[in-house]
C-alpha cells in the first residue's frame, strides 16, 4: 500500500493477460496479495474474471 500506485493499472494488466498455466496460477497468488492489501474487491474480481475468459 505504500507502493507506487500508479503502477497498479499495469500490473492488473498483466495478471489478466497470463497466458500460461503457471503464470495463472502466480496472477491468482498475487491477486490474493492485493485483496490482503486492501485493494477494492471489484478491482481484483474484474481481472480475475478477465484472466479465467483466457483459460
């Protein structure tokens, strides 16, 4: 939370665009770190859901 978080858009897009299943697996990881941080859950669930359509 005391990042950069101008970064974040960037970041959520490339958690969205894994496109191996290891690299899924990392995004689901990372995105449970940032519902931890208090990142706002709409935020985490589109770019879940945006990463499961490519899976």
């Amino acid at each position: 939370m005391r990042g950069n978080s101008t970064q974040l858009p960037a970041l959520l897009h490339v958690l969205s665009h894994a496109s191996e299943s290891h690299q899924a697996v990392q995004a689901l990881i990372t995105l449970g770190e940032l519902c931890d941080l208090g990142l706002v859950p709409e935020t985490i669930w589109n770019t879940r859901r945006e990463l499961s359509a490519r899976h």
